[in-house]
C-alpha cells in the first residue's frame, strides 16, 4: 500500500470549472509525490475554522508535504509590510503555520517546498526576507545551482555537493529558527535548505516539483519523503 501523503491544501476564492471556492493541490506537486512511490491527499482547511482539529487529522498520515503558494504575513513574524509583499492570505497563513506546527509536534515526515518553508521557519520563531532583489543569482522564474552541505540529510538525499533548481521566490529566510539547520545556500549567500535539529523535517526553497520527470535530485527529495513516510506506516 502506498503511504498517505497530507498535501495541505490551498484555497482558492473561485474556479470557473467548479463555480465557486475551491481547496486545491498543484497536479505537479500530487504528481511528483504520485511518482516518488506516495498516495498524495489533499487536506482542506475548514472555512470557518482552518485549525481545526489539524493535529490529530495530521496524525492520520504518514507523511506531510507543505507547498508554495502566496507571501506570508509579516505581522506573522512582527514586521511591517513591505510594498512587494502582496498576496497575503490570513486564512491560508493560519492553516499552513499550524500544519507546520503540528508536522514538528508529531515528528511526522515532512518535506517543506518554497512558501513551506517560509512557513516553517516562521512557525518556529525565524523571521523572513520580505523582497530580495535580484542579485548575480536570479531567483524568481530561473533555474540556479545550490550548494549542499556535507554530511547533512539533504547532501545524502541528492547525492551531491551542488544541484541544479527551480527557483521562484521573492521571500526568504531571514533569522533562522533556533530549531533549523542550514543545509543548502545559493552562490549570494540566500538559504536554499533547512533541516529541523530532531523531527524528521527537511525543507527546500526551490521548486523540486518542477523538474522532478527529469531530475534525478529532484525526484530524490519525493523518493525521501515517501521512504520515510512508508517507514512511519510500518512503525505504527
């Protein structure tokens, strides 16, 4: 049996195929969990509550994936807006912040993509970049190389010390959580990689689900999540 992946959901206020709201998962990211050996579930936030009872639904899976998606709050992480930050969806923030927090809470498998883990450095008391202008490395709609730490999880998952991404973001990680590591950075010095201290969290800020048909590191980081996820479902 596949192990179930928790893809958290995001809401879209309209789809003209539905004719109204919608709790929705980009068919790469399902895909990419899909091919990596996983059964991938999207977990929708109650409207009028998004949090839910997310603790013990989370629990119910084996593994959790937290996608991309729009620019976090800032007072999420006691800042003022910046006039890049657009986009902000309180009800999405809530959800995602607390699947984060849950993800850590359960040690549950979870892999972090983008906005994720944005997310998960917030939920975890980081702060984030509200608009990084471009530099020598291009981050928003490019690919770039990132440089992978020696000996952390990530490094033994795509087997090497620089790897190719997909990158679309304007955010990122400012202050880093006390609970997270440092895993991967591009050549300007931004986090590209965190990995949690002790839950079996690892998160990227590239789009792995991209390039996963064609990236074998890329697919390594769905095969990792998968693995442990059908680890987690033995163990129960």
């Amino acid at each position: 049996m596949r192990p179930l992946v928790a893809v958290v959901g995001r809401r879209a206020d309209s789809v003209p195929i539905l004719r109204f709201s919608a709790t929705l998962a980009a068919e790469a990211i399902c895909e990419a969990v899909y091919a990596g050996g996983g059964e991938p579930v999207v977990v929708h936030g109650p409207a009028a509550d998004p949090t839910e009872g997310l603790q013990e639904r989370l629990a119910r899976f084996d593994g959790v994936l937290i996608p991309g998606g729009a620019d976090l709050g800032p007072g999420r992480y006691g800042q003022q807006p910046h006039p890049g930050t657009v986009a902000v969806v309180d009800f999405q923030d809530e959800l995602d912040l607390a699947a984060a927090r849950a993800a850590v809470a359960a040690d549950l498998p979870t892999l972090a993509i983008c906005r994720g883990m944005q997310v998960l450095n917030v939920a975890l008391g980081g702060t984030l970049l509200q608009h990084v202008e471009e530099t020598t490395v291009r981050h928003r709609d490019a690919q770039h190389d990132v440089a992978v730490v020696r000996g952390s999880r990530l490094h033994a998952i795509v087997g090497g010390d620089r790897v190719p991404v997909s990158s679309y973001h304007h955010q990122a990680i400012d202050v880093l959580a006390p609970d997270l590591v440092v895993t991967a950075t591009a050549d300007d010095g931004l986090v590209e990689a965190v990995e949690h201290r002790t839950a079996d969290v690892l998160a990227v800020q590239w789009h792995p689900e991209d390039l996963h048909a064609i990236s074998v590191s890329d697919a390594a980081l769905f095969a990792d999540l998968v693995e442990r996820a059908q680890k987690r479902s033995q163990n129960r």
